[in-house]
C-alpha cells in the first residue's frame, strides 16, 4: 500500500509476472501482449504513404521506434462488475422487510475482525502470522 497527496491511498500488489492495481481494476502483465502490428512499422507506413521521405530500405523486420509503451493493462475483474455495495444495502433492506437476520452476517464480521487484527499483528511484530487452527465457530 502506498499513500500520498497526489494519488490518495493505493493497493498495488506487485510481482515477477506482472502488477495488479485495485483501484483502477487492472492487471499489467510482465510480458506484454504483443500489438497486432509494432507501433514503428504503423509510423513507418504512414511517413512512407504521406511522402515524408523517398525510397527507404530496411535491414531486417525487426526495426521498431522506440516510443512509450501504450499498454493499459488488462482488467482484474469484469467491468460491470460491483463492489459489493448495491448487493450488501439490497440484502439488508430484504432482511429489515422480511424481519429475518442477513445470512451470514456475523459470521463474516467475525473472520473479518479476526484477520484484521492478525494482520496488524503481522505488522507489528514483522513475524508472519497464521490463522489459528481453533476460532469459535458459528
């Protein structure tokens, strides 16, 4: 996680094979995909087609401009796709009409509190913590 002005608070989770940022729901391969035709072969044809200059030999097929990669990355989850949020308030008011307890509600309050607190643990301590294996069950 990091934080500042700028950005405001982000979750990057970054790895050998690529990076995921959950904020803006996209996954950036390492290795990127290839375009369906090298960026300098594009520019190439144009300045060829609009005159830019005369006869021009190439030494091999490999020749490429070197331009900023205009990769976006690809999405972590659909994009229509929730958050959770619409599902979580409908939940709540079927369960206030129909005088009946959201399924599960305590449950996950309870392993989500559980990790929370092992998690700042982790932070705490800089030892790696583990679920114990006995909890209350529900």
């Amino acid at each position: 996680m990091i934080q500042n002005k700028k950005h405001g608070l982000e979750v990057q989770v970054l790895g050998d094979k690529g990076a995921i940022e959950l904020e803006t729901n996209r996954l950036f391969y390492e290795e990127q995909p290839a375009p369906p035709m090298p960026a300098g072969i594009v520019q190439l044809i144009q300045n060829i087609n609009e005159g830019v200059f005369g006869a021009v030999s190439l030494g091999s097929s490999s020749w490429d401009a070197e331009l900023a990669s205009t990769y976006k990355g690809d999405p972590v989850v659909a994009e229509d796709n929730t958050d959770g949020t619409l599902e979580q308030l409908i939940g709540f008011a079927d369960s206030v009409r129909e005088g009946k307890p959201v399924p599960g509600l305590f449950e996950q309050g309870y392993y989500g509190s559980v990790w929370t607190l092992l998690g700042q643990d982790a932070i705490d301590t800089g030892k790696v913590i583990t679920m114990p294996d006995k909890l209350t069950k529900f």
